[in-house]
C-alpha cells in the first residue's frame, strides 16, 4: 500500500468515523434512526470520485464504521446492521447512477448537468433504502412508520452535505499566491466566522434571546447569507465547509428543542423535519450558487484566453484590428497600436481623430468606402484592400494597408464595422511591384 492510499484510507476513517459517532448522540430513540447523517455523504462522495476497483474497500470501510457507531448508541444490533447493509448498498448505487448519467466525472459538481444528476441520485437512493428500511425493521420487529419521514431526509440531505464536501476537496489545489488570492481567502475566512456566529445565534435558543431579544424562524435566514458569500469567495470548497457547520449546528440545537424550529414545535418530529429541509434548502443554495459561479468563471477565463491569443496572434504579425461603433462614433483597439501606427492608442479613439491623421488626398477614398459600407450591409462581402497615408506622432507619413467590412444586426442595420490595419513596408511594396 503506497502513502497516498494509506493517507486517503486514513482521512475517510477519521472524518467518517467523527460524524458518524458524532451523529449517533443525535439519535431518535424511537425509531432509532438519525437526525442527520452526513457520513453517508462523505462515503456517496468518495465512491463518486474513486477509481471503481476501490469500491469494495470503501463500501467495507463505511459499513464496518457505521455497524460500529451504532453499537456505541445503544441500538440495537439488528438495526445497526440493517441500517449500515441498507447504506452499503444503496449509496454505490446512487454513485454509479450520477457517474453514468454525468459526461466529465473532472468537472465535479461544478457544472448545472452534473449538480442534477447528483440531486437525481440523491433522490433514486434515498427511495430505495426507505423501502428497503422500512421492510428491514418490519421483518425485524420494529414499527417503522414512525420515523421513516426522520431517517429517509436525513439520509438525502446528509448526502446533499456530505458528498460535495469530498467531490470538492478532492479537486482542490492550492493557489494562494498574490495580494488578490491572499486577500480573498481572509475575506473568506471573515464570512465563515459569521456564519458560525449566526447559526449559533440563530439556532440557540438562550443566545437568541439574550443578543437579539428573540428566537424567532425569520433569524434562519441570517446564516444564508454567508454561504452564498462563502460560495462566491470560497467557491464550491468554502460553500461546503459552510454548509456542513451550518448543518450540525443547526440540527443539534433543534434535538435539544432550542432553535426557531425547536420552539415553535410541540411535535419534535415535526420541529426536526423543518430542520432537516432548511438543511437541504441551504445544502441546494449553496451548490447550485457554486455551480454557477464556477461556470461563469470558466466562461470567463475561455474568452480571457482566447483574447490573449487574438491579442499575441496581432502583436506577432504587426497588425491592428479595429471595431467602429457607427452610433457612438467610437473606434476600440485591439495590438500593439504604437508600434504600428507610431501613436498612442489613447490618440485614435474616435472616427473624427483617426481621420484627422488621413492624407488630405486618401481622406476621400476612405470616406467613400467607409459610406458605402454603412449604407449597404447586407452587400456581398468584397474585401479589397485599401491603402491610405496616415501620419504618426512626428508628422511623418507612412502606408497602412486596411481591410475591413460591415456586420449588420437582426434589424439588417449597420452594428459594427470591423477590420484590421497593417503598416506596410519598402520591402513589401517591392514584393508588390514584381
């Protein structure tokens, strides 16, 4: 076994391990089912993201673990077993169903299609190990009906909790370099110290009370807000994190009947249900908004790209492209403007000031090509090539050779006119001639 392995099969025992037993004092003592359960979702996640020939060893693991958490609670052996079987089975079931329906595994729960066939999975597991929890305990003597609503949501939501926590972390690599990444990541670390604040405020009751003078359900919103904060500087890793806080503290304050769900509750059923699905509302908050911040992020930094490549693509063969804006009167630069023109880019704004610097007797040619153009876009695309002389910053004159054409918009009008602009040489004129 290398030291990766054996690093990763000690990580998953001991946060397994820490939320399972954790998890177990949070026990119904009715149903002898859980409040929540996000070790399961630690295991979804890991079978998502591991190598399948890995299965059986993970698969093991969490039973192994489970079995044991639930023996040190006092439950009984039959339903520790059936519940710990139940999750063995249908949480690979779940992880094959999201790796089979998704199209780039890399991407995580980063992107929309994903992030919906993982809620997809969460929801087809979840239905099944009900069923096959409620015919286990029937079999086994016990009276389901009680607290099959209390297991069956915290089984989904402890995945929706859990398994990003690992599909996230398992990607994540460390970048913290420059004032900018080092500045976000305190930012970060100031929204996740106020969501602990507000939970904790929100969600005991004598806290509650003796800051704000209340514990009312509207103080459940406050911790929301930090973790779509956390999602936009953390990203995905941050929301997580946030999430998972979120969730144990919001669950263990609810069993003690503290809370804006505990109070308001005569049922503790009732009171932890509520709890169990604000937990998944803000668990689907938090992972639809990473979702989509990831993706804009990524659009973004294609097209920052590929303006890098246009941009090194008109440096390295001296040219200019231009885009003329017919309403505003405005022309936008794109190269290495002072080289080949011998100005700055600032001078050449507008149409009136690159005019300016046209020859008097080339002015009227392009002025001419520049009408016809505007007044005819839907015109078959001629491109020939115009030169004109143009004066640089010392008044002297050089050739520019210019192509360029109009691009009409859905109301066949003149949107933009778009080219691009070289300067041409002595030796290129020779070329010419021959």
């Amino acid at each position: 076994m290398n030291d990766t392995r054996a690093l990763r099969i000690l990580l998953f025992v001991s946060v397994y391990g820490a939320l399972a037993f954790y998890c177990m004092t949070l026990l119904d003592p009715r149903g002898y089912s859980n409040m929540l359960w996000p070790a399961g979702g630690i295991a979804f996640g890991t079978l998502m993201v591991s190598r399948r020939r890995e299965w059986p060893m993970w698969i093991l693991l969490a039973g192994a673990l489970h079995f044991a958490a639930g023996l040190f609670s006092d439950r009984p052996i039959s339903v520790s077993a059936l519940y710990s079987v139940v999750d063995m089975i249908t949480l690979p079931c779940g992880a094959a169903l999201w790796r089979w329906g998704v199209k780039h595994r890399a991407e995580g729960l980063a992107t929309p299609r994903n992030l919906v066939w993982f809620f997809g999975a969460i929801v087809v597991s979840g239905v099944v190990g009900l069923c096959l929890c409620i015919g286990g305990l029937t079999l086994a003597g016990f009276t389901p009906t009680t607290s099959w609503a209390v297991w069956t949501v915290a089984e989904m939501v402890g995945c929706l909790v859990g398994a990003p926590l690992v599909v996230t972390w398992s990607r994540f690599q460390a970048k913290i370099s420059g004032d900018a990444s080092l500045r976000r990541f305190w930012i970060g670390a100031v929204w996740l110290v106020l969501l602990v604040v507000t939970a904790t405020i929100a969600f005991d009751g004598p806290t509650a009370i003796a800051v704000l003078g209340s514990a009312r359900y509207e103080l459940s919103y406050l911790p929301l807000l930090f973790v779509v904060l956390l999602a936009l500087t953390w990203n995905q890793s941050g929301a997580t994190v946030g999430i998972l806080i979120l969730a144990l503290i919001a669950i263990d304050q609810t069993n003690q009947g503290e809370g804006p769900f505990g109070i308001m509750n005569t049922y503790r059923d009732t009171s932890l249900i509520e709890a169990q699905v604000y937990i998944g509302a803000a668990a689907i908050l938090g992972l639809i908004m990473s979702a989509l911040i990831a993706h804009s992020r990524k659009a973004y930094d294609a097209m920052h790209a590929r303006s890098v490549e246009i941009e090194a693509a008109l440096v390295g063969s001296q040219h200019l492209m231009y885009v003329y804006d017919p309403a505003a009167g405005t022309l936008s630069w794109e190269g290495d403007v002072e080289t080949v023109l011998g100005i700055p880019r600032a001078s050449i704004q507008t149409l009136d000031s690159l005019m300016a610097r046209v020859h008097e007797a080339d002015r009227p040619a392009l002025q001419t090509a520049l009408q016809e153009r505007l007044s005819n876009p839907l015109a078959p695309i001629v491109l020939p090539v115009e030169r004109y002389r143009f004066a640089d910053a010392d008044g002297d004159w050089i050739t520019i050779s210019h192509v360029g054409s109009a691009i009409a918009d859905s109301n066949n009008s003149v949107y933009r006119v778009a080219g691009l602009i070289s300067r041409v040489t002595e030796s290129h004129d020779r070329r010419q001639d021959r």
